[in-house]
C-alpha cells in the first residue's frame, strides 16, 4: 500500500520540524491520492504484474503505441539493457514494463520508490531499500548482474529522476553511467529507446520552485493522463563489444547514448555515433515448424530423442525463419554473424539443409548447409556455390566438383552446447553420404571469429596453413588473411614437425593468451588420416564481422576406419 506518511519521513526528516515544512507536507499530502491508490489495490488483491498495469491503465483511460518496426527491435529473449528518457515518472515505466513483457517475461524495471510501495507492481520491478540510498544501489546492482547473467532484460532510466523543463525543452538530466558499467560487467548489448511524453505545467512549475516537491508530486501526474496515448519508439541495438571498446570516457558514451534516444523522436535519418545491429527476429511459431517437418525428409533418431532431418527450402516458412534466427543468435554469441535480424541468404534457397530438431521443447537445435556442387553448377552456375562468394574458384577444382558435397553454416545453438549435438549432426551428414555414395569429398569453411586477437589468428591460420596447407591452389581468398612476418617465424621454427607436437605447441601458445582453439578445426583435421583434410586458402569475411574463413577439403576415402565406422556405415533410423 501507498503510505505518503512514511516516505516524506524518509525522504524529508525534518521536514516536521518548521512550520515551512509542515505546510509542505499537507500540500504533498493533498495531491498524493493516497486513499484513492490504496482503494484501487484493495478492489483488485487478485491482480498483480501485468495485469495489474493493464487494469490501471484501464483506470487512466491511459495507453501507448509502438509501431511494428520498433517492437521488432525489442529482442525476444537473451540479456539486454534497456535504456530510455523519463519523461513522466510513473506511468511510463509501467507501459514499458508492459510493452516488453507482451514479447518476453523476463524483464524489470528500475522503478523509483513510490512504484516500489504499490504491492502489486514488486514482481516488474528491482528491489529498493527505501532507508538507505548507497544499500539500495548495490542491492540493486548485484540483481541486476543475476538478471543479465541469466539472460533477462532490464530497464533502466539512466537519468535516476523525471525528466523537467530545461531551456532545451523537457529532458532529462545528465545520465547516470551506472548502465555502462552494468553493460561491461555482464557483456549485455543495450537498446536505446525514446518517450514521447509529458507532465503537466503544475508539475514543471513545481519543480522549478522547489525539485523534491517536484518528486512528490509524480502520484498526482498519474491523474492528470486521462485519454493519453503515449508514444514508444526504439533504435537499434549497440553490441557489448562496442561499449567494452570503446574509447569515449563513461560520461561522454553516456552522454552519445542520451543524444541518440532523443534522436528517435525525429523523423530525419541520424547515424548513430557508434554501431549498431538489428535485434534477431522474434521466434517463429513452434507448431508450425513441427507441421512443416511432417513433409521433409526424416534420417533419423537419436538416442535422446533428437531428430534428424534433410529440409528443403520453402518461401515463407517458419521452418527457415527460426533457422535463420537461431543461426545468426548462435553466431553473434560467438562474436560472428551478419548484423541482421536473421541470417539467411540467396544461398540457402538452393542448398538443402541438415536440421537436428528437439521435438520435445519444439526448436531447432542445430543444422548444416549441404549443396552438391555439380547438380548446383548444373542448374545455376559455378556463382551458386557459397565458396565462389568468399573465394576465387580456379580450374584446377573442377575436376574434383563433380562429386563434391559443400558444407557451411555448421552451429549448435547455445542452450545445446555441452551436449552431443555436433556428434548427432555429423551422424545425419554420414547418413546423407551413405545415401549418396557419388560423394568422394566435402569442401566446404570453417569460421575463426574476429573475437580472437590478431596474434591468436595469426597463429592458428599460419600452423593449418604450415600443417594442413594443400600443394594444389584450388581456389585464392578474394580478401585474403595476411599472416606477419614475426608469427610466420614462430609457424616455420614451431610447426614444421610431427602433427601431435606441433599441435601442442599451438594450444601452449594461445592458452598463453587466455584464446582456445575453435573445437571445428581440431574435429575435421582428426576425421581423417594421411592429410585427409587440407587448408586451401583463408579469407576476411566483411559481411561476417570480419570473421575468417578457412576454406577445407575432405576427401572420404582418408576418413580413420573408426570415424568411417562410427559416422558413415551401417545407419539404421535409429542411432545407437
């Protein structure tokens, strides 16, 4: 319940102790509709979150609205801050509470604490000690950290207080940075957002006389929106990476964020001062992914109940919807993808793809891009192969397309990894080739992420290249990967020799750096015996956050007796 009393004792103590005072506190008083808050909680005890916002609104005559292309911008699920002007002070941090949580759940508010006493609000909010301002704020912090941690969404309203009427306009004050260093902490990506909003004259007046009276005078705002819409307009979203690089002091990225917030109310185009990426497309429906597997083509099961799925592109499916979502979700958590809500493209109408499915909790759990090379070059060219996109093909390949299989886009979304799901993918690829025996080798690029540092991928291109490299130059980098002179002495004095010490000698040198190598390259080298997998060249990928990818080829017959046994014989519809 709303208790005026108690929070002027707390915000004002001695506010009793002059007769200046004491009117002060009748005037609050007076406009604080105490009785009537308190009443409107008591007729409703059955409400509480959300519901309660939308019965209050209901109360207001209150309302917001979000176009379409904003509410895209809003992610569905996965950490995120959630930062925004505060024009109003109450009621708008309720709309956007409500808002978000109409796309997921798990989301909370930083609320000032006159929201906090309203019971039936507690469950949106971030717990406040309301007697002890340097309490509350660790306490609010180290829940915030949970709350990202476990991959929630917080609002916050960097300001710490109600926007007031300035020679500007109305804005807020000075952003706080405390949501900087939130960002940095837990690596969470922030969404700017802005509030088309207002107090009334009376308030602003106020405030100007005295500010906390201004503050104690927000309750009586609520009652002055009747018929109000409010409007919610969001930007896109600023990676973590860009807040955990970038070189502007705590208050003048704070200050570049405010700035572009208030942008968003004007309809001119502004280019943000730092980058930025579309939010992952919300998910696709879940029952409709399930109907639309019942028509492509069932490999097998898993012994946990995993399925296996050959799928073939269709337009406007749910199915390559959500796999091009969680891909470029997979992707971005390695510090890779495409920036875009989804990463799908022309290549993925003609390949076919291997879909490892959980039909159980109905989602896609991990997948393979597959094109054989000569029935794609048949029906559409040399230029519809993915290879050709990153690589200049030489003739010396052709010989070899005709009974190649390319791979790409290999992933395993992360509520996976630690399972077998990359072993369960590899059992669907054994099961395709086994079906077509045609197939003597897969080429196809493995990804090494921009995340790693400079000298970690000099390292690791120059020991495959020093190790694996193919004599034969099939195919050149359009944007090759240049390796230094300094790491090229390391690779020709270390990775010269036997494959085992020399491996050893690479993983020493990026655990020295606190890197690790990416699990791909290790996996497909010990495929095979004899050099069965080789490095044909390495290329910058710009459309990939700069990714490289390391172009390979695996010719099957050098696949080890015991993988050949384990992944390409004897398949069943059931894996052992």
């Amino acid at each position: 319940m709303l208790d005026i009393e108690a929070t002027l004792k707390t915000k004002f103590p001695t506010l009793d102790h002059t007769t200046k005072g004491r009117l002060a506190k009748k005037f609050i008083k007076r406009f604080a509709h105490e009785d009537e808050i308190n009443s409107f909680i008591r007729q409703h005890p059955h409400l509480e979150g959300s519901a309660f916002i939308h019965k209050a609104f209901e109360h207001f005559d209150f309302s917001y609205n979000i176009n379409s292309a904003s509410r895209k911008n809003i992610p569905a699920q996965g950490r995120v801050i959630i930062v925004a002007n505060h024009p109003i002070g109450t009621l708008d941090g309720m709309a956007l509470v409500d808002m978000v949580r109409s796309i997921r759940k798990d989301v909370k508010v930083v609320a000032n604490d006159l929201l906090y006493q309203v019971d039936p609000l507690k469950s949106c909010f971030f717990p406040i000690n309301n007697m002890s301002a340097t309490a509350s704020h660790k306490t609010q912090f180290k829940a915030m950290v949970a709350a990202l941690e476990s991959d929630q969404a917080v609002i916050i309203f960097p300001a710490g207080e109600v926007s007031r009427l300035s020679r500007k306009g109305i804005k807020d004050a000075a952003w706080k940075t405390g949501f900087l260093k939130l960002a940095k902490k837990t690596h969470s990506p922030i969404l700017p957002l802005h509030i088309e909003a207002r107090n009334s004259a009376f308030f602003y007046g106020m405030s100007m006389l005295y500010k906390p009276l201004g503050s104690m005078l927000l309750v009586n705002e609520m009652f002055n929106k009747n018929g109000r819409t409010i409007g919610l307009t969001t930007g896109k979203l600023i990676p973590s990476q860009v807040i955990e690089n970038c070189s502007l002091t705590l208050p003048h990225l704070a200050n570049k964020i405010r700035e572009s917030v208030y942008q968003l109310k004007s309809k001119k185009i502004h280019t943000p001062p730092f980058k930025t990426v579309d939010t992952i497309s919300h998910p696709a429906c879940r029952q409709s992914m399930r109907m639309e597997l019942e028509s492509q083509q069932h490999l097998l099961t898993t012994p946990t109940g995993l399925d296996l799925y050959i799928v073939d592109y269709v337009a406007d499916s749910a199915l390559m919807h959500e796999l091009g979502r969680i891909r470029e979700l997979t992707f971005r958590a390695v510090g890779e993808g495409t920036g875009t809500c989804w990463d799908l493209d022309q290549y993925d109408r003609h390949y076919r793809h291997l879909i490892l499915w959980d039909d159980a909790k109905l989602e896609i759990v991990g997948g393979y891009r597959l094109g054989e090379c000569q029935k794609l070059i048949e029906t559409y060219g040399q230029e519809s192969l993915y290879a050709n996109h990153m690589f200049n093909l030489n003739k010396s390949i052709e010989p070899y397309l005709a009974n190649t299989l390319e791979l790409g886009r290999c992933f395993v979304q992360p509520k996976y990894w630690g399972t077998r799901a990359l072993d369960y993918l590899w059992y669907g690829m054994g099961n395709y080739l086994a079906q077509n025996p045609q197939i003597k080798y897969l080429i196809g690029s493995i990804s090494l992420s921009n995340s790693y540092s400079q000298s970690a991928r000099e390292l690791i291109v120059s020991y495959y290249n020093t190790q694996m490299g193919m004599d034969e130059q099939l195919a050149n980098a359009k944007c090759p990967f240049v390796v230094s002179d300094e790491i090229q002495k390391i690779a020709d004095k270390e990775f010269t020799g036997e494959y085992k010490t020399s491996f050893k000698r690479l993983n020493a040198r990026l655990e020295a750096q606190g890197e690790k190598l990416p699990m791909l390259f290790k996996q497909y080298v010990e495929l095979c015996d004899d050099k069965g997998t080789q490095f044909i060249d390495f290329n910058v990928a710009s459309d990939f956050c700069d990714a490289i990818g390391a172009l390979i080829m695996i010719d099957l017959d050098k696949v080890k007796p015991n993988k050949k046994a384990r992944y390409l014989n004897g398949f069943s519809k059931k894996v052992a």
